[in-house]
C-alpha cells in the first residue's frame, strides 16, 4: 500500500468530476501498461444512481486523453460509461490505476444519504515470474482471449500491407499469414498484458493491424517474451544511462557502446519509437522495463545502472512535478541487483539531501529488494542493512 488515499464525499451540490486518470501523490510519474498499480474503492454504504455514484469506462487503462467533442477524454473508441451502483455498503471494487473514471453528479439533493468512497492504491512489489499457483491454475487450458483467428480477422491480415522493417512486431519470424491476429493496438496491448500475467508467451506468430500511431511499451515486448530478457538488458541499460553522449560507465563496466554492440543483434527487433534516444520518455520507458527483471547476482549492467543513477541525482534535482527517469531507476535497482547490493546502492538516498520523491522511490526499492529475498529472515540481507 502506497501513501496516496483519499476520502471522496458526494453530497447535496456536489457537481461531479470531469474524466480523468489519477496521478501519483499529486505527482505525474510514469505510466506503465502493466498493472504496477492497482487502485481500491470502499463504499462503507450503498450507492444509487441519485447519490454521484462513480463512473468508469471500461477497458481505457491504455489511452491517453485527447478532446473529444470539446471534452476531454481517453483516444479511440471503448465501451460507454459505467455506473457503479451498489446495493449494499462494504463493498470494494478493484481496477487498474490508470483506467479512466470520474464521480459524477450528485442528483438526489438532501434526501439521499452522503456517498463515501475511500481510494487506497497498491503498487506491485513481487516480479511477475513466477506465475502465482492460483493464478496459473485458473488460466490453465484456456487461450487468450484478446487473439483471435477466425477467418474474416485472418482475410484482413493477409491484407494489410507488412510490418515496417526493425518492428519488434517482427520478433520470432512473425509473418503477414499468422495464424492469430490482433485487430488494434488496445487489443494487441491486452493480449500482452494477459501473456505476461498468466505466464503464456504470444503466438510465435502474430500480425498486428495498428494504425501505426500508437507506440507498443517495451516492458510488454519483454514481459511477454517478444524481447528475451538476457538481450533487452544490455540496449535497455545503454539507453537510461546516456547523458548528452557521455558514458557514466566505470572501469571495469559495460560502456553504452558496448552494451550496445551486444544490443545490435535485436535492434531489428525494436521499432525504432520505443527506444529513440530523442524521444522525450526514451529513459522513462527504459528504466520501466528493467523494473520487470529479476536478478539473483549482482550484475554488470545493473551496476553500470547504479552508478550512473547516483551521478544524474547529484548533478540535477528532481523535478517536484514531472515524470522523471531516474525515478523509474530506483525501484528498477531492485529487479537488476541482488537484494543486498540493491540495498547498499538504496538506503544513502534516504537523506533530507534528496527530494522527497527521490527517497519515497528509494523507499519502494528497499521494500522490494525485501521481498525478494524474504527479509528480514534473510542472513545475507542482514549482513548487508548492518
């Protein structure tokens, strides 16, 4: 459970909410496709249609906003809104942090009851791999349901023109004659996510018909077994760690341009747009997908990674609103360094000379680094925190 809860009241007057997706602590971070965060509502009451009950638009998680008949709201087309009516208090409703909601208008006036909802947010602190026992018991047998291969969707994907060249779309021979095929980008989005939850690879052949604007998230095409771990670490580390073409490699390290070289063999397997050093969030997307890795040794990479990270955070402060990539660096510490060396590259963050949103993320890292060695039973954890 993280610090970000609120108690939202709808009474007489309340005008309701335009759509939106939550930030974070009143912070914008990084917004990953997989499910890193997880949001709770409790209404302790029942909850009418009179009472501005909220509303959600299933299946937005993916979308960012755009104005739409001069109201803003998530890109492409998804189901209408949803009211969550209740019939009886206690009631908690999960869903992902990023899927878009609003409360809405309080139409009963002072004869209906005061409606009150408590938010409280989770963020994932175990890898996704392993599959849970339960989890992997109840999707046993059955296909993902976001890839289809009934013939109209096979006629169109014969049809449509091929993928660009250097697409990670083209990973694993993929062909125009698949016999699966997804029919857009928020399909192809959730037959990933589904993939890497479950613990059940893509197709080895998959055509995807996107209208080529929207940008696949590599920490899918890595959690999903697109883009093999052992060869995205070395091109996703090359790419957070560049700094206005100097290397933060020490003697000994990978430099970029070696990591890059290792990297060159799967670059045909990227589309250029998920790890372009110009695009604004290149380091953001990076350093989310080495969150997704698990590491039992300390690692080259990752300690190239750490150094470089303690250098950008003593040269320039971190920004008190914006997203920001050595944010996305620190718990990704947890996933590419042992739990110990995790530790000792984590707990000097925790100082007033770091911003608070700098040592709230060291905070996280720490807690996961934790778990994943069973602290505090852990000897070697204990040898390390002492």
């Amino acid at each position: 459970m993280t610090p970000s809860r609120h108690c939202h009241i709808s009474q007489a007057g309340s005008a309701g909410q335009a759509l939106h997706q939550d930030d974070f602590f009143g912070f914008n971070n990084f917004r990953h496709a997989l499910p890193m965060e997880a949001m709770l509502m409790y209404y302790p009451q029942a909850v009418s249609e009179l009472m501005g009950p909220t509303a959600v638009i299933p299946g937005s998680q993916y979308s960012r906003g755009e104005q739409v008949d001069g109201h803003w709201g998530p890109q492409g087309r998804h189901q209408d809104q949803k009211l969550l009516t209740l019939p009886k208090g206690g009631t908690c409703m999960l869903m992902h942090w990023h899927l878009w909601h609003r409360g809405t208008r309080q139409l009963g006036g002072p004869d209906v009851p005061v409606r009150y909802m408590f938010k409280l947010q989770f963020r994932r602190t175990r890898p996704l791999h392993p599959t849970p026992p339960l989890l992997a018991a109840t999707c046993a047998g059955h296909g993902n349901p976001f890839l289809t291969a009934t013939a109209a969707v096979a006629a169109v994907a014969a049809a449509a023109p091929p993928p660009p060249q250097h697409s990670v779309l083209e990973s694993h021979d993929c062909t125009r004659t698949a016999a699966a095929a997804v029919a857009n980008y928020h399909d192809l989005t959730c037959a990933s996510v589904w993939a890497a939850l479950c613990g059940t690879p893509l197709p080895p052949s998959i055509t995807v018909m996107s209208g080529g604007s929207h940008e696949w998230d590599v920490g899918l095409a890595v959690a999903c077994g697109v883009w093999p771990s052992p060869e995205a670490l070395p091109l996703l580390v090359s790419t957070v760690v560049r700094t206005d073409g100097r290397s933060h490699a020490r003697e000994g390290g990978p430099t970029p341009q070696s990591a890059g070289s290792q990297g060159e063999q799967v670059q045909s397997k990227l589309d250029p747009r998920l790890l372009d050093d110009a695009s604004r969030d290149a380091r953001c997307r990076a350093a989310a997908a080495l969150q997704l890795f698990t590491a039992s040794d300390p690692d080259s990479y990752g300690l190239m990674l750490a150094r470089a990270l303690a250098d950008a955070l003593q040269s320039v402060p971190v920004h008190h609103w914006h997203s920001d990539w050595r944010l996305e660096c620190l718990p990704a510490l947890s996933a590419v360094l042992s739990p110990c060396e995790a530790l000792l590259h984590l707990v000097p963050l925790i100082t007033p000379l770091q911003s608070a949103r700098t040592q709230l993320h060291a905070l996280m890292g720490i807690y996961k680094s934790g778990v994943l060695c069973d602290a505090p039973a852990s000897q070697a954890w204990a040898t390390a925190a002492e």
